[in-house]
C-alpha cells in the first residue's frame, strides 16, 4: 500500500522525531479538510476530545490516539516514532582537581558534609529504614 508523501514531508518527519502525535493527528484531519466533529464523530468522542488530543504532547488515551491516527492516515511507522520516549541524555562526569589536604580545609565542603550527614537520619526515617535501639 503506498504511503500518502503527506507523511513523507520534513513537516511530518519533524512532528513524529519532536515526538507529538497529537500534531501529527491534526496535520493529517486538515489535510483530509475535516474538522474537529468529522474526527470525533469517526472516532467516537467530542470535538472537544479531540481538540485535547490534537493539543496535548502527553497521551492520556492511547487507544484514541490509535484511532484517530487511523482515521487520518498516519502511518504506523511514523505513529510508532511519535510516541517513542525521549533518549535519555548522556550522564555528566564531574571531574575532582582538589588534593585530599584541600578538601579538608575547605569549609564549605565541610558544610556540605555536615549536612548532608544531618540529613541521613531523617531520611532513614522517611523511608523506613531505621531500627529502634533494642531496650535494656
């Protein structure tokens, strides 16, 4: 089956890489010149619904979005990349350049590890982690 070279389009290959299916939903009912109560009424909701859909970049329905890309053609490749997660971003090294002599001497990471020791106690506490002392 040929794909429409509406999908092939740097418009529709942006949409699914910027992950919104919702635009991509809305570039294929406008192309069809539908409007918002041609869709919803295809695919079984309001014009409001699917106004949301078309708007929304965080899918509440994924069956509705199924639907509606259906309806409007929206290859399922194309759908697919869409709703793909977003690549996680390399973690960032941190790199250390002061001496051991340094680091004890520097007050502020002295406060740093006052506080952050101060704050395992309650931490502990928060997350169930923390053992009552048995009783003498």
């Amino acid at each position: 089956m040929p794909v429409d070279p509406l999908w092939n389009s740097t418009t529709a290959l942006e949409l699914a890489a910027q992950r919104r299916p919702g635009a991509l939903i809305r570039l294929g009912r406008q192309h069809r010149a539908w409007t918002l109560a041609v869709l919803g009424d295809r695919i079984g909701c309001s014009p409001a619904t699917g106004s949301r859909l078309e708007r929304r970049t965080r899918i509440v329905d994924l069956t509705l979005v199924h639907r509606a890309a259906l309806e409007v053609g929206v290859p399922r490749h194309i759908l697919t990349t869409s709703l793909a997660p977003h690549p996680a971003s390399a973690p960032v090294a941190t790199r250390v350049t002061a001496s051991p002599r340094d680091a004890e001497e520097d007050p502020m990471r002295r406060r740093t590890l006052l506080t952050a020791t101060a704050a395992a106690g309650p931490a502990a506490l928060l997350m169930g982690n923390y053992r009552k002392p048995p009783r003498r």
